[in-house]
C-alpha cells in the first residue's frame, strides 16, 4: 500500500516490509536517500526528494471525517425493515387473449 501512495491503518505492521528508506520517504517524511519505486518497480522518486504534505502524522491530521447521520435515518430503516418483513404480494398483469392468465380466444365453429 504504501509504494502507491496509500496509508495502512496500522503502520506498524507495514514497516518490517518497507525499506529504511522507504519507511522515511513514505511515513517519516524525509528526503528519499536513493531511488523510491512504486508497486510496480517504476521510479517515483530520486535521491533529495521528499513525499508532497510531510510526514505520516501531518498528513493525518488534516484529514476530516464527516460522519452524520441525517434526521430521517431511523425512520427510514424501519419502514425498509418492514417492507422486507411483509409477504411479497404479485399483482396480477392484464390478461391478454390467449395468455395463460386471460381468456382463451374464440374458436370458430367448423361449418
């Protein structure tokens, strides 16, 4: 995750996977010491270059979570709750002649 770019929620576990280097360029914020590559090998970054926003803990903390839930929640998953809960009601379609649900067409009588 972190060779694109991505945080892992616990660092922790990541960093017996990254290089010294790595872990410094993509969590700790410093200069990249050598060539930087992504999942695919490809070259992102060059000795001196250092990750745009900082360190891992700067950049957390300008991330925002808006977590609300809107006035209508409750009411609306009780009502889905039981609409899920009543019987499943067909409705019959018009039935059209010759349809197994409507009337059989008319035979003409053989002279």
């Amino acid at each position: 995750m972190a060779r694109s770019g991505a945080y892992m929620a616990n660092p922790d576990a990541v960093r017996p996977l990254l290089s010294e280097d790595e872990w410094g360029f993509w969590y700790e914020g410093r200069p990249a010491e050598g060539e930087i590559r992504d999942q695919d090998g490809i070259v992102i970054a060059v000795a001196g270059e250092r990750r745009e926003g900082g360190d891992y803990a700067k950049r957390m903390s300008r991330v925002r979570v808006w977590n609300t839930v809107m006035n209508e929640h409750n009411y609306l998953v009780r009502n889905w709750e039981a609409s899920l809960s009543e019987p499943v009601r067909r409705v019959r379609e018009p039935a059209f002649a010759g349809s197994p649900a409507g009337p059989a067409p008319e035979r003409r009588k053989s002279p």
